[in-house]
C-alpha cells in the first residue's frame, strides 16, 4: 500500500526551496533507514514512487516450499506467495509490499526521521552552497538580526550571513531589523552548516557599488584600474576609459555629483577620491596625490620605485593628509614611493648639495669625479636630468652628438634650458680636461724620475760612494758594499745628502 507524501513534499519544496528530486531521495533514504532498523538489512528494500507524492516499499523474497522458510526477510511460503500471485511457483522472485505503518515499529520510526533530517540538512548545504560561492563579489542585502562578540549576524532569507567586526565600517552603526548591503567575501562549509561571510571594508565593495550606479562601469566602458581604501576614512580610485569619447572620472562622477553622491551616502559619508589611470608613473603620481595640485614629481629610482612630488608651501598637509592618509593611499594605488616636498623645501634640499660640494672643494678632501651621466654634473637641474633620460638620453657623450634637430624635437624640455645645460658641460668637461692633463704632466715627471736611474749616496763611516734603488727606500735601511754598515734612509735625510 502506497504512502502519500504529497503534503510533505509540497511543504519541503516551499519552506526549504528543494527539488523534487532531492525531496524524493530524501525519503528514500528514511524508509531504507526504517527498514534497515526493523530487518537487519536493507539490500533486498526496494522503494518506488506511483507518482511524484505516492511512495511504496517492496521487500524482494524468494517463494520457497512451506517447511522451508528459515529467513522471512527474504523468503516467502509458497502458499502466502500465492495469495499476492496465483502463477507464483517455488524458485521465483517476487516483490512483497510492505506496511510502513504496522510494519515499522517506534525506533525505526524514529531513526527515520533522523535521518530525513540529516538528508534534508545536507541536501539545504549543498544546494545554498551551490547557490552562493558563484555570488562571491557580488552584493547582497539582509536585515540585521542580532549582534554576538561584535559580530553582527544578517538575515539573508533562507540563510543567515555573518559581518565580523573587523568588516564593518567605524562610520557605521546598526539597529534590530536595519536593512544592511554588504559584500559576499566567503562562502564556507562548516559541520553546523554553511557559512556566508560578509564585508563592507573590503575595495571590492566599492566597485560593486559602482556597477551599481554607473552604467558605463557595469557595461565596461569605463573600467576601475585599482581601489585602494582606508574603510571610514577615505577611497581612491584610479578609473580608465576604453572609449576616447567618454570621460571616466565624469562618468563616475555622473551629473551635478549625482552619482558619487549616491556611493557617498552608501559608505555612510566615506571621502571618494576618482582620479584618471594614466601609464606615465609621474602623471598617475600627480593624479593620485589628489586634491592636492602636484607641481612636479621627479623619479628618483626608477628601479626601486621611489618618487618626489614637490607642492606648493600652502598645499603641503592637503597632500600628506592627516595622519598622512592621503600620501599613503597614493603609495598603495601607484605602487610608489612618494616624497612629498614643498617648494621651499625642494630649494633647500639643491642648496644643501651645493653647500656640501662647496666645503668639499674648500678643504680639499673631496675626490675629483669622473661625470658620465647628466645626472652627476654639478648643479645640474633634476628636472631637465629627468627630461632627457624619458627620451632616451643618460649619458653626456650621447647628449653631445645630437642635432640641434633631435634636440628641438624632445618633449618636456625647451631650448633655454638646453643651452644652459650645454654650458653647465662645457664648464664640467674643461674641469676635467684640466685634471686629466695634470694626471697626465704628474705621471710623465715619475717616468721621467724613474728613468734617471737610482740616487748615489755616501756612507759616513768608510766615506764610500754607492747607489740606492726604490727598495732601499721603501725598507728604511740599507747596508753599506763597502764596510757593511747599517744606514738608516728618508726623504729628509736623501734632501740632506743631495744638498
């Protein structure tokens, strides 16, 4: 006899949003667990559905002779077969029907519904789990439902999803049934159940917020190269445009502030700087210390990524930001690091080297350089240093043989200060030329000494006359040829003698 199991299946697929199919798996299980309970085994349970709410189970015997049954769990008498199928004979297989409801007895009732339970359970895991780890990184709205540690626990519908304390915003603050918008960061299992992380700190965030509410970022038109953020405190963005006909950050923007003013309100007041990508390190630097106007940014390792941007006395703390801010997040979204100076301290900085070089060549104890690059010349100007090695000029040598054609043809860099680097290399170069000839004279006067010959000496006891080599000297001591008397030399005493 058929169970119907219409009412519960109707009530399963619409609280627990199950498929029918997982539904009717599920009951199989519990009749086999009941069956198992009530039999010793289930491997002779066969379970069939009539339809998709009516629900029967079959126990599979073999018909055998009425003094031969010693296993009713899988064996009939021939004469009970009969009275179930009047063609049944001995050896054949048949399908008895059981009654659940006499048949079971209260533990394999029980056991049943445990199992049921734990099917259902698991079956809800997979299939939420199914559902929710494609929506990582998306948004997804819940009603605050309770706090426990800190950690707030959101009411997601069929499931309930957990803010953590360090994902939520300082700015923020919540109340029982508050609607909250949040990020899916995780989905996890977990033995209790599944696990459905939430974040409002997260940068990934405020790029699902502007999908949201700019069009052009959705469709991919404007694209956001990175995020970095301060949660509570500040945001920048660097945006790009794929299209030479739209303008990112106005996009972003959007009419009268209207959408920034909308991701605002969502980041409960957060500060939103939108600043243009660019490729250029030193134009990304200059966008990124915004709403500080950068008047020059010079690269000051290319290699290692260390940068100065140099401001305007006023506009100083608006560029480091407090506590410095705003400076770090522009190291974090260009991934440089960057100086800021004023243009005060700029000058000071060139007055300082110069003031060093000029005490240098005071006392004397500085060594003469050797001046390849443009770069090292004395008092050269960083900015036109800079200019020339973007266009591919690092060396004096290489600067000296270009055309006056090439050189009007340089960007970043005019005529006036072209002409006063050639004159700031004429006046290193004679230096130098200067010093190579001396080293020259000087190395010409010792080879000349040397070929000389060595220098004659008289000894003092025997009065005789003979000659000392390098090595004399640089042993101090010499023996006489002639008494074998031991002298003591130096340049002092050599003058003495020679005088």
């Amino acid at each position: 006899m058929g169970i119907d199991m219409s009412e519960a299946i109707s009530q399963l697929r619409q609280e627990r949003g199950l498929a029918i199919e997982l539904i009717q798996k599920t009951i199989e299980d519990m009749l086999l667990a009941a069956y198992r309970k009530r039999f010793g085994t289930d491997e002779n349970a066969i379970v069939r559905f009539d339809d998709e709410s009516e629900v029967s189970i079959f126990s599979r015997k073999k018909v055998v002779e009425h003094d031969d049954v010693y296993n009713p769990v899988d064996e009939i008498d021939l004469f009970e077969a009969r009275e179930l199928n009047p063609d049944a004979d001995v050896g054949d297989e048949m399908l008895v029907p059981i009654d659940a409801a006499n048949e079971f007895n209260r533990q394999s009732v029980q056991l049943a519904k445990q199992t049921a339970h734990q099917s259902i359970r698991e079956i809800q895991k997979d299939s939420l789990y199914s559902e929710f780890k494609d929506k990582v990184g998306e948004i997804i709205i819940g009603y605050y439902q309770r706090e426990r540690g800190g950690d707030i626990f959101v009411d997601l519908g069929r499931i309930e999803g957990k803010l953590p304390k360090k994902n939520q915003s300082s700015r923020e603050t919540y109340h029982l049934n508050d609607r909250i918008k949040a990020l899916i960061k995780e989905v996890n299992k977990t033995v209790s159940g599944l696990q459905i992380v939430l974040s409002r700190t997260d940068p990934e965030f405020v790029r699902a917020i502007f999908e949201l509410e700019v069009p052009e970022v959705y469709d991919k038109t404007v694209e956001i190269h990175k995020i970095v953020r301060e949660a509570g405190f500040r945001t920048k963005l660097a945006v790009y445009s794929n299209r030479d006909d739209v303008d990112p950050v106005g996009a972003c923007v959007g009419l009268k502030g209207v959408r920034i003013q909308a991701v605002i309100k969502e980041l409960e007041g957060e500060k939103i700087d939108i600043l243009k990508y660019d490729p250029d390190p030193k134009r990304f630097i200059k966008n990124a210390l915004s709403p500080a106007e950068v008047r020059d940014v010079i690269i000051l390792n290319e290699k290692s990524k260390k940068a100065l941007a140099v401001v305007s006395d006023s506009l100083l703390s608006l560029a480091i930001g407090k506590q410095g801010l705003n400076v770090r997040l522009a190291n974090k979204l260009t991934d440089w690091m960057i100086d800021v100076k004023t243009e005060t301290q700029f000058a000071e900085m060139d007055i300082a080297a110069e003031s060093r070089r000029a005490v240098a060549d005071l006392f004397g104890d500085g060594e003469a350089e050797d001046y390849s690059r443009i770069s090292e010349l004395p008092d050269v100007d960083p900015v036109v240093a800079q200019a020339l090695l973007d266009n591919g000029i690092d060396y004096i040598a290489d600067f000296l043989e270009l055309s006056q054609e090439q050189l009007d043809g340089m960007e970043n860099i005019s005529a006036g200060q072209i002409e006063a680097l050639r004159r700031l290399i004429d006046e290193s170069v004679e230096i130098l030329e200067e010093e190579e000839e001396e080293a020259e004279e000087y190395a010409g006067e010792e080879a000349a000494e040397e070929e000389e010959g060595a220098d004659e000496v008289e000894c003092p006891e025997c009065h005789a006359v003979f000659t000392i080599d390098a090595d004399g000297y640089s042993s101090g001591t010499v023996n006489c040829p002639n008494c074998n008397a031991v002298l003591e030399l130096s340049y002092g005493e050599e003058e003495e003698q020679e005088e």
